[in-house]
C-alpha cells in the first residue's frame, strides 16, 4: 500500500468530501478569502475534522504537489 498522502484540492471539491465522510483532515491557506473559506472551516469543525493553517496559498500548492495556488486542501482517508 501506497504511504503518500491523497489530496484533495479546491474549495467545492473539499466541502464535498467533508461532507461525505472522506477527509482525515483539511487545510487552509491563511490568506484566501475568507468567505470561501469560512464555510468549509465550519463543516470541518461539526463534523470533528482537523483544520490546519498553511502560511500562503503557494506553499498550500506546493505541499500538494502542484503548481498553482490552493486557497485549501484536505487529506483523504
């Protein structure tokens, strides 16, 4: 079994995996706009799901593994 850690990148993709169950823990890059953010942070914190702040949404990017910038991420299951 594969060790490296699942990603899942973007604002609606996250909300829909937390909402289904599929997230270990998500991630936020301390400067997005914080009415994107706001919602998904909310739904991590009912449902009991870790959030942790990333400094920028480059580094939030570059931790994923990609090129461009992440407003948040979340770790799959």
């Amino acid at each position: 079994a594969s060790t490296k850690k699942q990603y899942i990148i973007g604002a609606k993709q996250v909300k829909n995996a937390v909402l289904s169950g599929k997230v270990s823990k998500i991630y936020i890059a301390s400067d997005s706009d914080k009415h994107i953010i706001s919602p998904i942070v909310e739904l991590a914190t009912e449902r009991n799901i870790k959030a942790l702040y990333i400094p920028t949404r480059s580094e939030l990017g570059k931790m994923c593994g990609i090129d461009v910038k992440a407003a948040c991420a979340a770790e799959t299951l």
